[in-house]
C-alpha cells in the first residue's frame, strides 16, 4: 500500500512531498466499458503533514517544559540538601550548650493559661514589687476578691516555678 501511495521510499523526518499520482477506480458503466474516476491524495496528505507538524511542536513544548521543570527538581533538592546540612549544623551546636543554659530556659515554661504570660508582661512593665491588687487593676480585672485572690495563687506558682520571688508576703517581684 505504500508504493501505491508513494510514502515506501519517504525518510524519516523530512516532510513529504505529495507525489502526482492519481488513484483510478473503475466501476461497471454501461455494456463492457468503465467508469474511470481518480483519486486525488494531495489534500490528504497536506492535512497528514498538517498534523504531524502539531505533533512535533507539541513534543517540543513539552520537552521544554520537561527541561524547566527539571531545573526547578535540581533546585528544589539543592535547597532541601541545604536545609539538612543546616539542621545538622544547628543541632551540632545544640547538644554543645552547657546544660546551665537548658535549666534557664527550661524554668520559663509557664503553665497553660493564659494570664500568666499578662502577669509577667505587667512585671516587665515596671520595676518594683507588687501586690496582687497592683496585678488586677494593670489587666482590668474587677477588684472582687475572687480575682484577687486567683490572681495571687497564679503568682505563688510562678513564685515556685523560679519566675517570681515573694520578698515580703503578698509582695511579689520579677527574680533577677
């Protein structure tokens, strides 16, 4: 069939070259004659070189893509190789650090709720003792004992977790 179209002796990648060969079909016509009609193929093959130009630009699109997608991936994983090594580095250095240092920090925690980090705030705030009152009124507390007295039981346990110290009772100040 492909001599009959002209395509067997066709090289790869060249663009094909409708050749002027007509196709006869024949059909009974009549008394012993035939109808002779050809078969034009020039548009057939046009609309084939059409497509495959769509086919070959459409592969170069994506081999472009592919490319810059690739770069990205060797981006992507230099910076995660990065961000390990910086992991490694950091926790090198951590496990270095006097454990003097790790009690500090460690005595910060504080509980979960959340006036405790408003009562420190109001103890950075100023420089002398306080009372637990001077605490209620600085976070716009009602003055009601209930308050009072919860805002002082906050203060004792930070007294006890080495945050506050309680120099007189009921007057508490930052530890220095």
């Amino acid at each position: 069939m492909a001599c009959l179209l002209g395509g067997g002796d066709r090289v790869p990648g060249q663009r094909h070259r409708a050749p002027d060969v007509h196709m006869e079909r024949g059909a009974p016509y009549g008394r012993g004659q035939q109808h002779r009609r050809r078969v034009n193929l020039n548009p057939l093959l046009q609309a084939l070189d059409l497509q495959e130009d769509a086919a070959r630009t459409l592969a170069d699109e994506l081999r472009t893509r592919i490319d810059a997608l690739q770069n990205q991936l060797r981006d992507g994983e230099l910076r995660l190789e990065h961000l390990a090594i910086t992991r490694t580095t950091i926790t090198g250095l951590a496990d270095g650090i006097p454990d003097q240092a790790a009690d500090l920090a460690g005595s910060l925690e504080l509980p979960e709720h959340p006036d405790y980090p408003r009562i420190l705030a109001v103890f950075n705030d100023t420089s002398g003792p306080l009372r637990a009152r001077d605490i209620c009124q600085a976070l716009d507390f009602e003055l009601l004992l209930k308050h009072v007295e919860r805002t002082r039981n906050k203060m004792k346990r930070l007294v006890t977790l080495g945050i506050l110290s309680e120099a007189e009772p009921g007057t508490f100040s930052k530890k220095q």
